[in-house]
C-alpha cells in the first residue's frame, strides 16, 4: 500500500480550502445568503484564466462570451445598496467577502483537479480536503471558545452540516475531480445557488435584493449554457464523421485531421 505524502501542492489546496470555509460562513453572517452564494458562483470566471496556467486545461475563444456573462453578473451582485437586515448585517462587506471567497473557491479547484490528477494518490484531494478542515477549524477556535449555549436541535444541525454537507458531500467531490475538468465541476455545483435563495427565503424568510436576483440569475444561466454547449461538443468529439474514419483502421479524432482540439485534461 503506497504511503499518502504530504506535498507542497497538497499543503497549498489545504490552505486555500480552509479559506474558501472560513470566508464564507463570516460573508453568509454579513450579507444575504443568495449573495454569498452568487457571488462564490464566479469560482468558472477565475478557473478560466488560472486553468490554462496552472492545469494547462485550454481557454478556447468561444469561452469569452461566458467569462464577459459571469462579470456581468458579479457586477450586478455587488452594484446595488441592499439595506442591513437581521441576517445580513452588512451586506458591503459580506459582499466583499463572497468575492474572495469565490478566488479561493476557484483556487480549491485548482489544487483538487491538480493533486487528483496523480493515480498513484487517489485518496489526496480527501486528505487536503480533511486538512483544510482542520486548519479552519484551528483558526475559529479561538473566536467559538467558549461554546454557547444551543438547543439539542441546533446542535444536530451542526451535526448534519459537518457530516452530510462538508463530509459526505467532498467525498464525491474529490472522487470526481479525479475524472472531470476542473471547470466542469465548477459548472456541475452551480446546482446549490439555484436552489440555495429558495430555500433561505422559504425557511428563513430573507429576500435578496433585485439586482441580485438579476445578477444570481444571469450567472446562473450563463454557466448552464455553457455546460450543455460543452456537453454537446464532447459528445461531438467522440462520434467522428464517417469522411475521419478509413475501413480497418483505427478511428481519428478532429485533431488528427487537421480541425482544433477543443481541450479537456492533457
């Protein structure tokens, strides 16, 4: 059995990890929760300029029209005055901090798709994952301590939310980093700020500001037809033409003939 290592680059996804945790539950504590969300959302407009760097995953020219839709869409998150209420404090700065939030989200990605890419640690994303926890949980300590006091409900709550929502949830996560560009899976969680104002207004009754709701929604969108747009060309890719194929030989992809790859992972 191959001993899991701690790399630089392990250390590096940890960090940025606890980060990502950090910063959103304090945005989440100052602004509307639809905000934190959208704003987090924007994670794909990062990916599409650190990936090619960092991932060498190609920035094809038809991704500018969804890199200018989602900076509309943060715009519009961020351009109007929502009034402080009971659960949104300070919706400036917890804006502000939703948008780090969504570079270290980005960067969380990174590191995951990066240190998943390696076969020979296929538990490693885990292990960054479960460190960043640890370091996040290390950094708020000091602020938690001591305990307050909570019914038996919130404190199975919180149970629900370290196993279920954190736990279980980054288990499926690293495993599908293994296999899925970095941008995919960026694209793949844009299920939770669709659902996510639903269930805070439903529940909690907090309503988001109109603009964003216009911004949480062109995002949204923007990242939905991109997702189906790039299905539709993978799906392309590996159904060849008949005019690429020669009778007894093995089948040619579009770059073999000349067209332009459309990228995917090296």
């Amino acid at each position: 059995m191959r001993l899991l290592v701690l790399s630089p680059a392990m250390l590096a996804t940890g960090i940025v990890y606890a980060a990502t945790v950090t910063l959103f539950v304090l945005s989440t504590k100052l602004t509307t929760a639809a905000n934190a969300i959208f704003l987090q959302a924007t994670a794909p407009l990062y990916l599409l300029l650190l990936a090619p760097l960092v991932l060498h995953e190609r920035f094809r020219p038809r991704d500018v029209a969804f890199l200018l839709s989602v900076a509309a869409g943060l715009i519009l998150c961020v351009i109007g005055q929502p009034q402080p209420t009971t659960t949104a404090p300070d919706p400036i700065k917890g804006n502000l901090l939703a948008v780090v939030c969504s570079i270290t989200w980005a960067l969380t990605l990174l590191g995951l798709r990066y240190i998943q890419r390696d076969q020979t640690q296929t538990t490693a994303g885990l292990s960054a994952v479960t460190l960043g926890n640890l370091l996040a949980s290390l950094a708020a300590w000091p602020f938690a301590w001591p305990l307050p006091v909570a019914s038996a409900v919130e404190w199975a709550t919180l149970v629900y939310l370290g196993v279920c929502q954190i736990g279980v949830a980054y288990v499926f996560l690293t495993a599908a980093m293994r296999v899925l560009p970095a941008l995919e899976v960026s694209l793949l969680l844009l299920i939770e700020p669709v659902l996510n104002p639903i269930w805070t207004w439903l529940i909690r009754s907090e309503r988001p500001g109109t603009y964003a709701i216009i911004g949480g929604a062109v995002i949204v969108a923007a990242t939905a037809i991109k997702s189906v747009f790039e299905a539709r060309v993978q799906e392309s890719d590996r159904d060849p033409s008949p005019q690429t194929q020669v009778p007894g030989s093995t089948t040619w992809s579009r770059s073999d003939v000349g067209y332009p790859d459309d990228g995917g992972t090296p």
